[in-house]
C-alpha cells in the first residue's frame, strides 16, 4: 500500500468521477485506475462499482474512506512536521549549563524564543560532571561549559571564546583599584569560594598544585549568586571566572596574574551527534550576542 494510491482512492471516492479525481490529482486516467487496481488487489476486494450509471462505493470502499483519510492526515502532519523543524519552529532543545556561564545566557535565551516560538527550552544549571554524564546519556543535545583541563573522551569542544580566572571583589575593595592580582598577594585575604568541582574552583586548585599556595577560605559555597551576594556586601573575595559577573552591579573582576588563569569557553557536543537545527541557531545567537562578543573583545 502506498500513500499516492490512497490519495488516488479517496478524490476518486470524493469525487465519484475516475475523470475528474484525475485532473485534480494532475495524473493521467489509466494511471489513477491502476493506482486504484493495485489497491484492490492487495485487499483482494472491489472498492468502487462501476458501470454505465457511474461509479459507487462498495462496502468495502466505505470501510476503508475513513481510514485511509487518517493515514494521509496522518502522513501530511508527519511532513509539516518535518518542515517545521527544519525551519526551526517545532520540536525541543536540552541545553546544560554550568552556573559561570548563567550570566551570559538569558540574552540569547529571550532572542531565541522571541524569533522560534514554537521550539520548548529546557535547560538545566549544574556542574560539569552532572552536565557530562546527562550528554552521554543524550538527555542534552549539548552543554555550555569551560573546555576542562583534560580532554574527555567521545566528546567535541567547540571554542565560543576566551576568558580568564578572576579574583572578584566589590567595588569598594581596595583590590578593586588593581589591574591583576598575584597569587601571593590573594593569600593575604579572607575567600569566599565556589565548592570543589566546579569549574572556576578547579581551575583554581591546578594553579595551586602548581604555586603551593595556602589559601584563608571562610567559607565554601556551590551557589555563585549567593557567592557574589556576600562579595557585594563585604570584604570578602571570591574566585570565579570573569564571564562570572556579567551584568553584575557592585562587583569586580581582577585578573589573576598566572599563565594558567585563562579560561576557554565552548560547546560541548558528543563526536559525530547530530545537531538539531535549533541548537545550530542557539549556538549561532549565542556567539553573536553581545555577552558573548565583550569577551572575545576583551583578548584582542
């Protein structure tokens, strides 16, 4: 059974002239008859009676009108919805997110749903590690996420755009009248840290395997926001990428002053996966929003 012979059965059912159902189907008479016979065929059963009054449904015919409408239905939805998402304007995107890269989000975010208002976000906000196992299993189509120390197997990082390792302090600070901060100098001062395992704390524990430096940590926290909330309100000092305080009113990022500081940020996907259309439009969005573009500026 094939969709053209259906369609061929029903505007001749519809119809009720073999001659007609023809030309509307732009398809020669002999051609729409035997689209018809091979259908009888396969059903081993008559669908129209034909003589010299015209033609009518059989019992069989009225039988099958019903069905084989909703199997056409069924088939035009299928490539309208195929159409859709070829043009971006159905379907689902799983986007993981680490939270250093929150702050640079939400604007692509309203741009994307503003133009593709039929494609469902679903994002999640969690470590690196998290986001990882959730590409492997494919429960995201790809993660935004500093590109880690050590490459990880099976999986493609795509540069989006440089960064660096910040002290970030308010703006009251007196580092805040400083151009960079060395290490030395850092350990002078009370932190306020992101928890082990994400991924400003463990670029920041490389460069401490590295110096040997000892630390005066006050506290350990895995929520950025609160993080700078208590930078804001004192004089405290966090470490956090500069993307980190995007937007961020009261605070400062002072550059690190070691060779490991940079951060590179990027686009994680599994080697070879296909990538949905939405995501190549986000990902688009994203590396021409401006968020994004001050941090590419910013290493030129």
């Amino acid at each position: 059974m094939e969709l053209r012979q259906l369609r061929a059965f029903i505007k001749t059912a519809e119809t009720l002239n073999f001659s007609e159902a023809a030309k509307e189907l732009c398809v020669t008479q002999s051609t729409l008859s035997q689209q018809i016979k091979q259908l009888e065929q396969e059903f081993d059963t008559s669908l129209f009676v034909r003589n010299s009054h015209g033609v009518a449904l059989t019992e069989a015919g009225c039988e099958l009108l019903p069905c084989a409408r909703r199997t056409v239905g069924a088939a035009d939805v299928c490539r309208e919805r195929m159409d859709d998402l070829r043009n971006v304007l159905v379907g689902n995107l799983n986007i993981g997110v680490t939270y250093s890269f929150s702050p640079i989000l939400t604007e692509t975010i309203f741009t994307f749903m503003k133009k593709f208002k039929g494609v469902k976000l679903n994002v999640w906000y969690k470590p690196m590690a998290e986001l990882m196992d959730m590409l492997y299993r494919r429960e995201v189509d790809f993660v935004l996420a500093f590109r880690p120390s050590v490459a990880m197997a099976g999986i493609e990082s795509h540069t989006l755009f440089q960064n660096y390792l910040a002290a970030i302090v308010s703006s009251s600070h007196p580092l805040a009248r400083k151009e960079s901060v060395g290490m030395e100098e850092l350990s002078g001062y009370s932190l306020a840290l992101p928890s082990k395992g994400l991924q400003a704390r463990n670029a920041l524990e490389r460069i401490l395997d590295r110096h040997r430096y000892d630390l005066k940590i006050n506290i350990e926290l895995n929520d950025p926001n609160i993080l700078l909330d208590l930078v804001r309100r004192s004089n405290l000092v966090t470490v956090l990428a500069e993307a980190s305080i995007h937007k961020e009113s009261g605070v400062k990022a002072v550059p690190i002053d070691v060779p490991e500081s940079e951060m590179v940020g990027c686009v994680h996907t599994l080697v070879n996966s296909y990538h949905k259309r939405s995501m190549q439009e986000f990902v688009r969005l994203l590396s021409e929003s401006l968020a994004v573009k001050e941090r590419a500026n910013a290493w030129l």
